[in-house]
C-alpha cells in the first residue's frame, strides 16, 4: 500500500473528537495510536486492543505524524 492509500484511512469528522485526525471514522484518534506507540506498545497489542484496527492503520498513522 502506497503513502496515497495509507492516509486514505485517516479521516477529519468535526463531530467526532473536534475534527481531530481519525481512523476511517472510527472514534481513534490518530495521536491515542501514536501516544500508544511512543510509551512502548507494540504494534500486535494495539491491534489486540481494537478488533476493527488493522495494521495498515498504524502505518497510516505513522505515515501521518510524519
């Protein structure tokens, strides 16, 4: 999957955390999955965390942040 396609599944919804960037309209906000990752978590127990989540996500939020 290309960088296009990544931030494809980031979304702004204003009615869902103040417009903050999201996971395909999910209430995820993109800097929660980044804060996960910075204190340590690893990719698999995020995923274990939200069913929904795929890993093309969490790249997408990294692909994001950069």
């Amino acid at each position: 999957m290309n960088e296009h396609e990544l931030l494809q599944r980031i979304t702004n919804n204003p009615s869902i955390f103040g417009g903050k960037p999201i996971i395909r309209g999910r209430r995820l906000a993109v800097e929660h999955v980044l804060g996960m990752l910075a204190a340590g978590d690893s990719v698999q127990t995020i995923l274990q965390c939200y069913d929904w989540l795929e890993a093309a996500d969490i790249q997408a939020c990294l692909v994001y942040a950069r």
